[in-house]
C-alpha cells in the first residue's frame, strides 16, 4: 500500500518539464532550410518567367527546373519522415 508521505516525497522529488531552449540547433538549421525552399522556389519563377519573355536561355530553364525537383524530392523526403515519426508517436501505448 502507498502511504501518502511516500507518493508526495515521491511527486516532489519527479523532475519538472523543461522548457526547449531558444536557441535549438536543429530548429535553426530547418529555418534556414525552409528558407532556402522558397529561396529555390522564386528562383524558378524568375527563371520562368525569364523564359517567356526570351529574357533566359532553354537550358538554364531547364537546369533550374531539375535543381529545383531534386529540392522538391527533399522536401518530400523530410516530410515524410515527419510524418511517419507522428505516426509511431500515435501508435504508442499510454
């Protein structure tokens, strides 16, 4: 049986949540990654628009529209590994 001095010795003694720093690593680098996406993504738009107007050469187009997919497949890539990561915290036994 619990006696009640022991669960709040016990309640007093579990450690608090901690907070996450500010200052994360790991959040920075997706920040810059993200930022880098949609820096990749008005590149292709200049680029497109370039192409209409005569103002970018065919094979620059090109060139910037596989670079851009192959940032696209990442995107994809890391989300999905989000998601998936989501999906085995959900599957979890409480």
């Amino acid at each position: 049986m619990i006696s009640g001095l022991n669960a709040a010795n016990a309640y007093s003694a579990a450690r608090t949540a901690v907070a996450p720093q500010q200052g994360s690593e790991a959040l920075a680098r997706v920040g810059q990654a993200a930022e880098d996406f949609a820096a990749q993504m008005a590149q292709v738009d200049q680029v497109a628009t370039g192409a209409m107007t005569g103002q970018t050469s065919t094979q620059q187009l090109v060139q910037t529209i596989a670079e851009a997919e192959l940032t696209m497949n990442t995107v994809v890539a890391i989300r999905d590994k989000v998601v998936e990561a989501y999906q085995e915290i959900l599957r979890m036994p409480v």
